[in-house]
C-alpha cells in the first residue's frame, strides 16, 4: 500500500500535472511534458511527488522550457545516474526494501513501526556532509547515512512495504531561533488516528547502546513543543495514549514511581529512561525528580549520571562506580546534533 496523501491534497488541474510528473520520472525520461502552470507549484508539485514515492531517489532537480503560448511545458530533470547504473541501484534498493520488510511481515502494526524505528536507531548514521544521496532513501538503505529527508523517506518507503499509511511531514525553517533548515519527520496512521514518528531525533538521541524513542507515535501537543509549523498540512494528531513510555508502563506520575523504578534499575546495574507526566516540569519539580534518583543511587552505593529532554519530559539514567554525577539538558537540533547544556541543581 503507497500512501499517496500530496496528491490527494491537490486540485485536478495539479493532478495532471502530478500524474505526468510522476510517469515522466518513473520513466526516467530526458524530457516529458506537463500542463502548464506557475513556476512556484511546477516546482512544488515536483517536491511532493518526490514526497509521495521515495523511490524515486534518482531525481536531484528539475528545470523546465515553454513557448509563451503553450498549454504545456517541457520538464528537463536531472538524475543522479546514468540509465544503466540507475538499473542497478533500483534492483539493490528494491532487494533491501523486501529484505527488511520480510522479518516483520507477521508483526503488529505498532511492532512494525518499533522495528524500522530501531532499524534506523542503529543502522543510520546522520550524514553532518548532507551529500546528494542522503536526502535519499539510498543514503540510509545503502550507505547507512542520511539525513532528516532521506531517513523519512527510508521510513516511509518501509511503510509502504509494510501496508502502514504514512507521509511525509516537512516544517518550515525559523531564522528567529536559528534553525536554517527545514525538517523532515513522519505522520503514521493506525486505526484511522494519525501520529508523529520522528525517527532523526531519536537516532540521535540514541547512544552508547540506548534506543530512545522520544518521538514515537507522538501527538501534536507534544510533536510541537520542539518542532516547527509545518508548510503542508497534514491530518491532526489528537490521541496521545500510543506513546512508547506510555505503552510500556514508562510514563509516570508520581514521585514514587520514578522511586521505584530507580532503585530497581540501579540494583540491576542497567539504565533507566522515562517520561514524566505528572505536572509541568518547573524548576522545583525538577528538582525533586533529580534528587529522588540520586538518593536511590547513593542507597546502593552507586553515583547518577542523568539528561533530561525537557519539551518532551523524558529523562535517562545511568549508574556508575565513580563519582561523576551530571546533569544535563538534551535537544536535538535539525541537524542532527545533540546539543548538552548541563543543569545546575541543587
């Protein structure tokens, strides 16, 4: 099942032009034409055709030539192979789709989606050179890189194989914050209710052995805590019940579960990470969480090593021999970077 939502969004007048587009660049044709219309929504409607099917990794541009008075325009594109290679790299990207996809076929929907999340998490090396084919399924299905672009799209392409509903969400740049680029996530469907997937800005919060998921079938109210608005919109993500922490019995709400769970990560040397929801998160409840753990630690003869992701309240400990104790404030820019700001506490 390909999720086609883009085209769904357009008038018919830019379906034409979409459908042409689309059997021009399947094609992998020097040349086609298309109906005309405005520079802005030739160009646009290439980019969501491009949303749409991933595979289609072989375009990098589009130009396009008219004569002043024609219905139609001339689509010039430009592919990143020659035809004969670009034979070859269809076969390896369609044997390592199938290849995947395989192992999850008989899984739920939600293991499915766990399972190319994880996929990605440890596979997929943010590429900070941002080259041509990162922003390609063919940077993280066949170099293990990519970016923010290429990493929803190789999600989205694992969707389609899989039968998940799935697109491609993109939000716009913010100068004011200093954020330069736009970014790239997923809006997954499940049961006719829509979540956000940002498998980038867990891959990157992903270390040392520990698989977050932060990101992970998350609603709007909490996908735009850290993130910006979007330039197309996309359906509404109103059910927040379907968080991995809350699956899991990992989202608490009372003192006495971070308590607990603390001390039982410590007695069995392992790390803990959860969401809290049990309030804002202010300064004196920080506080309060931070020092709840560090006692658990020190019961048993251990010292604490905590981050925190504040706009998604998710908090990751670690226990240790030496008396390095730390904590810091973890984000994710859209360039994939970790950014650790330590937090001085009490």
């Amino acid at each position: 099942m390909q999720t086609q939502y883009y085209y769904k969004q357009l008038n018919k007048q830019q379906q034409a032009v979409y459908h042409a587009m689309l059997e021009g660049l399947k094609a992998v044709s020097a040349s086609f034409s298309v109906p005309r219309l405005s520079d802005r929504e030739i160009f646009e409607i290439c980019f969501l055709v491009r949303l749409d099917h991933p595979e289609l990794f072989y375009v990098e541009k589009i130009s396009y030539r008219y004569y002043d008075h024609a219905d139609s325009v001339e689509i010039v594109p430009d592919y990143l192979f020659d035809k004969k290679k670009l034979k070859t790299h269809q076969q390896a990207m369609k044997a390592r789709v199938d290849k995947l996809s395989r192992p999850a076929t008989q899984l739920s929907k939600v293991e499915q989606l766990q399972y190319i999340h994880d996929f990605i998490c440890q596979n997929v090396t943010y590429d900070k050179l941002k080259k041509q084919y990162s922003h390609e399924i063919i940077g993280p299905l066949g170099q293990g890189v990519g970016v923010c672009e290429g990493i929803a799209k190789t999600v989205k392409i694992l969707c389609d194989a899989l039968g998940i509903g799935c697109i491609i969400a993109i939000a716009e740049a913010n100068p004011d914050k200093q954020i330069k680029y736009r970014h790239a996530w997923n809006i997954i469907e499940l049961d006719g209710m829509y979540y956000h997937f940002d498998a980038t800005f867990d891959n990157s919060l992903s270390q040392d052995g520990i698989i977050r998921y932060d990101y992970f079938l998350l609603d709007d109210a909490h996908i735009f805590r850290d993130h910006e608005s979007l330039v197309w919109p996309v359906p509404s993500c109103t059910n927040g019940e379907h968080s991995y922490y809350r699956q899991k019995k990992l989202s608490f709400t009372r003192m006495e579960d971070v308590q607990k769970r603390a001390g039982q990560a410590v007695k069995k040397g392992k790390p803990l990470v959860f969401h809290w929801r049990g309030g804002g998160l202010s300064k004196d409840s920080l506080q309060q969480i931070l020092q709840c753990i560090e006692a658990e630690a020190k019961a048993k003869g251990k010292h604490s090593r905590i981050s925190v992701n504040l706009p998604q309240a998710v908090f990751q400990i670690t226990f240790q021999n030496q008396p390095q104790e730390t904590v810091v404030q973890e984000s994710v820019d859209v360039e994939g970077n970790v950014v650790q700001e330590e937090i001085i506490h009490e």
